[in-house]
C-alpha cells in the first residue's frame, strides 16, 4: 500500500532532492504541504504533481 503522506526527510530520500530545496518549493508555492501540529507533510498526490511540474530534460543526441 502507498502512504498517503511522507515527511519532509522521506521525501528528500526517496527524491535525492535536499531538504533545504524542498522547503524552497515550499515557500515558493511549488510543492503543496499540509502541518499536523509541528510536523510537516507532503501528501504523495502533492508529490508526484511537484515531480510532473519539473522541467523535462531532453534526451541525448547520439552521434
């Protein structure tokens, strides 16, 4: 079963992406989190919409 929700550490791991970059998308309104309490969650629809939105790198030309 996929969690609903991951911690700002589990998404930095699973993602390779710092903690402090994903905070910046954050703040910045590209990355949607939720507060229960202290704790800081992403849900995994919010994720996966964050990851879609990224820039597309092109694929290489072989010569």
């Amino acid at each position: 079963m996929t969690p609903l929700a991951y911690s700002i550490e589990e998404v930095a791991e699973m993602t390779a992406i710092g903690r402090s970059r994903i905070y910046a998308a954050i703040r910045e309104g590209r990355l949607v989190a939720h507060k229960f309490g202290r704790r800081t969650v992403i849900r995994s629809e919010s994720l996966r919409a964050f990851l879609d939105s990224l820039e597309q790198v092109p694929p290489s030309v072989a010569t």
